[in-house]
C-alpha cells in the first residue's frame, strides 16, 4: 500500500465525482474537523472508492494561534508556561525541551538532582501518554469505554503526583533554565514509588485484556504498514518509528540529562502495523518503569536550580541552539535565535505530532474507513500541537 | 567536522559555493550556507554519501532577517576655508534583508548529527524562491508548506505547495517581522450587511 519515496506526491484532489468510469463513483468527504475520534479539531479530506480511501488529505490549522509568533514577543522565561499548551498531555516534556533548548543556547549546567527529578516526571509523563494513547485507540475500535477508563483510572494516579509537585494536573509549568522550579514535598518519592509499584499490575491487567483480544487483533494486525524507508524519510518519530523496525530513540543517541546512567532498552516491532504500535508502547511503558525504578533509588540530596541561572535580565549572548528530546510523541525539539536581547529573534517548536502525519495518506490508502480512524490513533497526536 | 563536511561537498558538488556560518553561542551548533542553484544536489550528496548518511531531516524552518542599516563614524579629510581639516563624517551601509530556511539534519543509521544547512533567498520582496528538499526528503513536506504559510518563500519542486496553518485566502505571512496585525480579524465577507438591508425592507 506504500509507495516508493522517489514518486512525487499527488498533485490535486480530483472533482468531487467522476461519471462514466467502469470502477464507479469516486466520493469526496470530509472527516471532521469535528469528528469524535480527532480529539481536537482536525479534518481529513478522503476520496473514497465504496468504502475504500483512495486520498486522503490531512487539514490543519483548526487550532492555530502563532505560537512561535507570541513567543518572539516575550521574554524567553515567559514562553514557559506556554509550552504546556503545545502537547497537554506531556506538560513535563515540552518544559524540559524548551529548558534543554534554552540550557544550550546560554550555556547552562543542571544540577544532578534536578536531572534526576526531569527524568523521574518526564517518564511519568511517558506512562499516562502511552496509557492514555492506547486506550483512546481501542476506544476507536468500539471497546466502548472500558480500556480508556482503565487508562484513566491510572493516569489520574500520575496526575495526582503532578499536582502535588507542581500545583497543577496539566498545565505543570515546572522546569526553568538550570533546573527545576520547586523542591519535591515531603513524601513525595515515597508515594511515587508506591504508584511506580502498583503499575505493573495495570499493565498485566491491560495486556491480558487486550493483547490476546481475537476482535483487537483482527483489527489491528496488518493494517496501516508503515515501512522502513518511508518512515526514516518522512522524519517519523517515537513508537511510530521503532514500530517499523529502526532502532533511534533520542535517549540512547542524544544521552540528553543523564539517560546513559540508566539501563533501558529500546523495543522495536518488526511489522510496522496498528498491532505493533500498539506493543511498543505497552512494552515501553514496562522500559520507563525500569528508568523510574532506578531514578528513584539513585536520586541524589542537593540544589535543584544551578546557582549560576539568572532569573531575570536573562539575555543569552548571540547565537542559536537546537535542542531535542523523546518526548512521548517523538522527536521534540526547539531552536532559538538569540540575538541579544530578552526576547528570542526565533522560537521554533518542531512538533513531532505534526510530521508524523506527513505519512497517513500513505498508511491508510487502500483501507476502509473505519481502519482510518484506528491508523490515525496510533498516530498519536495533540492538535495544541499540531496547529500551534 | 563541519569543515570535512564542506571539503566533501565541494569534491561531489564541485561548482557549489559554499560557507560555513559560525555560531557564537554556547551550543556550537555551526551551520553551512548552501548556494541555493546546487542545494538539491548537495541534499541528495548529504543523504546518499556513504559516510554521511543524514537520511533524517528532522527540522525545517524559516528565519526573516530584515534589512539591516548600520552607520559608522569616519573621518575625512576636507579642505575647509583653504586649511586642512578633520571632519567626522557618519556613512550609512544599508544591507538588504533576506529570507533564510534552516535544516537540521541526523542520521539514523550512523545515529549522529546535527548537520545545519541554510539557504538564503535574495531579498525579501520579489525574489524569495528556494529551492524544495521534499523530494530529498519527506519529513520537509508539512514543514517547508509552514514556512511557505508564515514567511513566504516558494519552494520550487514542492508537490503540495498550499497553506497549511492560516486559511487559504488569507494574503499576508504572519511570521514576517513586519508584518502589521490587521484591525479586524474577520476574514470572511459576513452575510450581516445584506441581512439588514433585507430585513429594513421587511420593516418597511
């Protein structure tokens, strides 16, 4: 169902109904922008053949406000808690792009606790995204409810944590440049550990519910390949990624924050199909447990922020940074201009939700519709993200 | 490795120029200027090289960098009243701006990165054409029809080349740095003035 990545791409939908032909009508519909399974507002413009996707082209812009415009007017600080809009699922992750983005750009040092805290929140984060991913996914499939609530009931465990560290579920607006913002509460690592504890057992819980499923297989094997090549060409990221088999996790090539003291491993699918987006993230889930068990034993006492950071007047010398990380979605990265001043000259978020779309037409032509909406939630996408 | 990096082009690509744009911050980060005539070559010379292998474009964006004046003071010798002065004279250099593309590019299979290339249009008004790495790479398709949408480059050889954040009527390039917010935001001719005339005709 894939083509090669040399043929050009298409070059205009055709009318929206075609006569005469032996192979019957063609249809032009628009899926969304307000279509239950887009989790946002996202259209899908699809030429169907029966019931057939034939084309399929993706619109954006539903949810667009010039992020990157607003932030070039505001002091680099104050874009902070904005990044928490982009992905609201991952709050902790965009917080700790943008910080590692802008650590590189002044030349910043975190301290090791403060290293030791991203790390335990941004697995965390990793845990309730992929939870919550896969039970939005089955949700699609007509598992009406029960994996999703399932997801919930243990996402809002997290959240929970989040809370008590941050003062707030979603929107955590928690990492600075050279740190963290806060001191763990007491008792906090304790009841991390607790949930951390408790998790395996949802996950096998999970797992028995749906891995085995005869309808969840039926829908999910086969259907969606996503090659290798393609996949590498088109910039694909995350779970998406190692699903079709190529072995880049920015944790283990980058060793952002502290990753190479702590032993993961990376599982990679051989099919490249829903099912197996849909194993990695169950068995990536058990991976970050494994992080978060060590990052909890190790944490070591000590500063949170690098006394060097300067809060305000913070105006890093001229120059430009790209800083990337894993986030749940894939490859999340910023890069910043400076040119001096408090503000960034320019603040560019490269949003992994984005380019991982550039590959659904490939992956769902040829499938009915119904297989559409199961491919695009493997996805995995935030349209705070998408559209900025 | 920068430098390696050039010194390869310029043995594939040989009539290319080329200029390795150094960055003072912290990061190290230093980019390469690729002449934009030869930056399809050179992006297919970066992907297929055997040692290089940057298979992943993993950012595309845009820059606007604006037409720049600097003035600078010099002192020139003048003959005033029939003596012989110094006088300091302000000279202005005006620069003109342009429009610049940056991409970051990783390679996957060798697992390293970042390589920067930038092209650079030659001015900000009538000729802002670039050439399109989508056919090199796909991951620029949605990033390169983003930076067509704010800025306003057009990207020669894009297969898609359409809007894709602002709606299609929209004119202006909202990331521009010169770019002046409109009054009102309503984009569409609303129905409301023809509403009112029918219903002052109903009232009648």
């Amino acid at each position: 169902m894939t083509r090669s990545i040399t043929e050009p791409i298409d070059e205009e939908l055709p009318p929206n109904f075609t006569h005469g032909d032996d192979e019957g009508e063609l249809l032009e519909i628009a899926l969304g922008p307000h279509h239950p399974s887009t989790h946002g507002v996202f259209r899908m413009d699809v030429v169907l053949d029966g019931e057939r996707v034939v084309k399929l082209k993706p619109v954006f812009g539903y949810l667009h406000r010039n992020h990157e415009k607003i932030a070039e007017t505001a002091s680099y600080l104050s874009s902070m808690p904005y990044t928490d809009r982009l992905d609201y699922m991952c709050s902790l992750s965009n917080n700790w792009a943008y910080a590692l983005a802008v650590e590189k750009l002044a030349g910043l040092q975190v301290p090791e606790r403060a290293e030791y805290i991203r790390v335990i929140t941004a697995e965390l984060t990793r845990l309730q995204n992929h939870a919550s991913t896969i039970g939005f996914l089955t949700q699609e499939m007509g598992a009406s409810g029960t994996p999703l609530m399932y997801a919930f009931r243990e996402r809002e465990k997290i959240l929970d944590l989040f809370e008590s560290l941050t003062g707030s579920r979603m929107m955590c607006n928690y990492m600075r440049f050279g740190g963290c913002r806060v001191e763990l509460p007491s008792g906090w690592l304790e009841q991390t550990k607790k949930v951390v504890e408790a998790f395996p057992r949802f996950l096998d819980e999970y797992e028995r519910l749906l891995t085995g499923n005869e309808i969840f297989m039926a829908r999910a094997q086969g259907v969606g390949v996503l090659n290798r090549e393609l996949a590498v060409n088109a910039g694909v990221t995350a779970p998406m990624l190692r699903a079709s088999g190529v072995n880049y996790d920015i944790r283990k090539v980058d060793k952002y924050g502290i990753y190479e003291r702590f032993d993961f491993k990376i599982p990679l699918g051989e099919h490249g199909d829903v099912y197996d987006r849909y194993m990695i993230r169950m068995l990536e889930m058990r991976e970050s447990l494994k992080i978060l068990n060590q990052a909890l034993r190790d944490i070591p006492p000590g500063p949170i922020m690098d006394a060097k950071a300067k809060i305000r007047g913070f105006r890093p010398k001229p120059g430009e940074a790209y800083g990337r990380i894993e986030s749940p979605k894939g490859e999340l990265g910023f890069y910043l201009i400076s040119d001096g001043s408090p503000n960034p000259y320019r603040y560019r978020v490269r949003p992994p939700s984005l380019i991982n779309l550039t590959v659904l037409e490939d992956m769902c032509r040829g499938y009915n519709v119904a297989d559409t909406i199961v491919i695009f939630g493997t996805v995995d996408i935030v349209l705070g993200e998408v559209d900025r | 490795m920068l430098e390696k990096i050039k010194t390869d082009i310029e043995a594939a690509v040989p009539s290319c120029r080329l200029e390795i744009i150094p960055n003072g911050s912290p990061s190290g980060q230093h980019s390469l200027l690729v002449e934009s005539t030869c930056a399809v070559e050179v992006a297919k010379f970066l992907r297929d090289s055997p040692e290089l292998r940057l298979d992943y474009c993993s950012n595309v964006t845009g820059v606007d960098w604006l037409d720049t004046e600097t003035s600078e003071k010099v002192k020139v010798k003048t003959l005033v009243d029939g003596v012989e002065q110094e006088i300091e004279e302000v000279r202005k250099l005006k620069s003109p701006g342009y429009l610049e593309t940056v991409y970051h590019l990783y390679s996957m299979e060798k697992k390293h990165g970042p390589v920067i290339l930038r092209l650079r249009t030659e001015n900000r008004a009538d000729k802002v054409h670039l050439p399109s790495l989508t056919p090199v790479w796909r991951s620029a398709e949605f990033q390169e029809r983003e930076i067509f949408d704010l800025y306003g480059i057009i990207f020669d050889g894009h297969p898609d080349l359409r809007r894709i954040l602002m709606w299609d009527e929209f004119e202006d390039h909202p990331m521009r740095k010169d770019y002046v917010e409109p009054d009102d935001y309503e984009y569409e001719p609303t129905a409301h003035e023809d509403i009112l005339a029918k219903a002052k005709q109903h009232n009648a």
